[in-house]
C-alpha cells in the first residue's frame, strides 16, 4: 500500500474543501436601497466553508470577481444596480488552485510602494523620507509618510511635493498643526521650525488583487520640543484601491483610513485653528488665484466663500498640459465632526478637512481617532452628480446578504 506523503494529505483536504463547498451552492442577494449603484463596493462576510469561492454568476451568466481576506470579509463590484432593486448571484467554486488575474497590484521600489491597476500607475507612497528635489531645501523639510505623486487615467500630474511656498506640503499627507502635548506645544505641519515631524515606522502589509490592492503602513508623531523627542501619536494608515471607473468616463478611486492612538498616557490637545488635518496639495501648475478650482459639496465654487465652510466632498483641479484634471476628496458622514469643516487656501492648490475649525478637542488615550477619506481622480472638470454619487455610494454603500 502507497503511504500518503504530507503534500498528497494537502491536496487531498483542498480537493474535498471545494467538493464540500460545492455541495451546498451560497447565493448573494444584493440590495441597492435607496441609491441607483455603478461600480459600488459591496462588501459582506463569507462563511469559512465559502471562501475557496472567487467568483460570482449572476442571473444572466455573466462571471464577476469577488476578493476575500484573511479574515473572510468579501468584496466585489457591483455594476450597475437601480435604486429599490435587488440583484442574486450565485458563489461559483474555482478550480483546485485558483489564480485570478491581480488588476490591482501594489510593488515596493526603493522607498516608495508602486500601486497600478492593470499595470497603470495610480498613485505612489512614499514610506521612509524622500530624496529633497532641489539643493536649497534643508534637511529639515524631509519627509515620509505621505501619498505623491497621484495620477490621472490619462497620466496627468494631479499632486505636489515641496513647493517652493509651502515646502512642507506633501502630496496627500495628514499632520495636526496648533496641538499642546504635556504641557509643550510642538507642531506636526510646520516642519521647518522643528517643533515635530510625522515619521514612517514600518509597512506591515501589502496585497493585491482583482477586486482592490492596498497596503496597511504605520507612523508617529514625533513631538520634537520635548528634552528628547517624544512620541505622542501612533498612527496606522490602510489604503485601498479599487479597480473601478473603466468605463467610458474613466476615473481612479481610493480609500485612506487613518487610526490615531496616543503614545503615552497624556492626550494630544488640539486648541483652535483653522486649518491641520488631511490635507491635499494641487500640482505646482495649479499655483495662483485664478488657476485652482474648487468645487464644495453644497456647490460653492468660490474659494473664498467656500473656506471655512463644512462639506461631505470637495473637489480641486486645474489645467495639465491644457487639459482640466482634478482630485474630489469624500468625507466619511462618521468622522469626528462630519461634515468636516474645510480650508480652501485663497491663491494656491491647497485643501484641508480641518476639524479644529469648531473648536477645541483632543485625542485622548483609549480613544483612537478614525478618519475615513474617498479620493476620485479624474481628467476633466468636476462633475457634482457623478461625485453626489460617489458620495452616496460611500456613505450609504449597498448590503448584501448570504441566502
């Protein structure tokens, strides 16, 4: 008698997982609600039994791809569901050892992590500090931690990084500026004064897929005033990017999810101030009073007016080699004061969701702070019912349920 060696016992329990799986067919009813959906992420719980699955069939045939993590939370795209209906598909088992094609992918190149969708660059992180672009710039300034460049489907620079008027501007990046901290007040957004930096501890994952690609990347808020520099924030960055807008108005879309915990047992204060928090810096193209345009969630398009003001999204773009481009920020509606108050800067490419804006707060030990962020880039000029949309579809996604 032939012995079963420990590879054939492996094959033998995938074998009889998927055979097992196959017996008793899931079926996915989705529900829209009270939204039409195009290219929503829906998202649900798949039973242990259920995850070799990775596609979905739906009524007419048609194969769609569906992602499922380590923790068996699934995810696929829904492309096009009216509002009140409802869509059933059906779980369909893979071959033994399934390879989806990943049109999301995310590579390490040197200190950056390279995130494309069908091999397209999107956007890049920059983890450790980055290589300061011109000589005049010192050492100070150097920074990690932050999103840039980001990129239009067609190509088009849509971010800045060290412009030369505000060289502590990065991409897309998240610092707190007027803060007190044990008594000391150091600042996380003025890095040129040297009263703190945000610094980039470590990647701890990265993924790719047919559905989403990301990564999951940790950093500190060094207070830099204190006898030695002192850590006051913990933070954890998870980005998304879905493999959405392919259509014939194509667009990039992306999840920023920020978690902030304090280092130590002392809060971080953060008095009044009008701007600090999630910012994004338009391209150096863009620098000028009549060359950035906004477009505000309540439909404000003047910079000035619009400055100050709470929004769900907004919307910042210019010309590119002559051709509008631009970048729409969504605001999670459970962020801490959503709609999240803005600042609007009156004559350069800048936007901030700025929650200091209200107020006094702090974010206190055993209270981690969550901020949850949607970017859209788009070539072209900003479209408010495609981005009502969007926003919608974020905030009040679609539900689906096991049958």
């Amino acid at each position: 008698m032939r012995k079963s060696t420990p590879a054939t016992a492996i094959f033998l329990f995938a074998v009889a997982l998927v055979a097992r799986a196959a017996e008793a067919p899931r079926r996915i009813t989705v529900f829209a609600g009270d939204y039409d959906r195009r290219d929503s992420v829906v998202r649900f719980t798949l039973p242990a039994d259920a995850r070799p699955f990775h596609e979905l069939q739906d009524e007419r045939g048609n194969l769609i791809a569906i992602q499922t993590d380590n923790e068996g939370q699934a995810c696929f795209i829904e492309q096009d569901l009216k509002r009140g209906s409802v869509k059933t598909y059906r779980l369909i088992a893979p071959e033994l050892e399934p390879n989806p094609p990943a049109g999301v992918q995310v590579a390490r190149e040197g200190s950056r992590l390279k995130c494309t969708i069908s091999e397209q660059p999107v956007f890049y992180y920059q983890a450790e500090r980055s290589e300061l672009p011109r000589p005049d710039i010192k050492p100070i300034f150097k920074r990690g931690g932050y999103l840039h460049p980001v990129l239009t489907p067609s190509g088009k620079l849509i971010t800045d990084d060290y412009p030369p008027n505000h060289l502590h501007h990065h991409g897309i990046w998240f610092p707190w500026t007027k803060t007190e901290f044990e008594g000391r007040q150091p600042d996380f957004w003025n890095m040129g004064e040297g009263k703190g930096t945000v610094e980039f501890v470590a990647l701890h994952q990265t993924w790719n897929g047919p559905v989403h690609g990301g990564f999951q990347t940790r950093h500190r808020f060094v207070d830099l005033t204190a006898p030695e520099p002192r850590v006051a924030l913990n933070e954890t960055w998870q980005v998304t990017l879905y493999n959405v807008g392919r259509g014939a108005a194509r667009y990039w879309m992306f999840d920023l999810v920020s978690t902030q915990e304090c280092a130590t047992a002392s809060p971080l204060i953060l008095p009044k101030y009008y701007y600090g928090g999630l910012g994004v810096r338009g391209n150096w193209a863009w620098n000028g009073k009549d060359k950035t345009f906004f477009l505000a969630s309540e439909g404000e398009t003047d910079r000035v007016k619009g400055n100050e003001t709470r929004g769900r999204w907004c919307h910042i773009s210019g010309d590119v080699d002559g051709a509008r481009a631009g970048i729409a920020v969504l605001c999670h509606p459970d962020n801490f004061r959503a709609p999240q108050p803005m600042r609007l800067h009156p004559t350069e490419p800048f936007f901030c969701f700025a929650p200091s804006q209200l107020g006094d707060w702090e974010i206190a030990p055993g209270k981690p702070l969550v901020s949850r962020y949607r970017f859209v880039v788009t070539d072209g000029p900003a479209d408010k019912t495609e981005l009502e949309r969007l926003w919608n579809d974020y905030a009040h996604p679609p539900t689906a349920r096991i049958e």
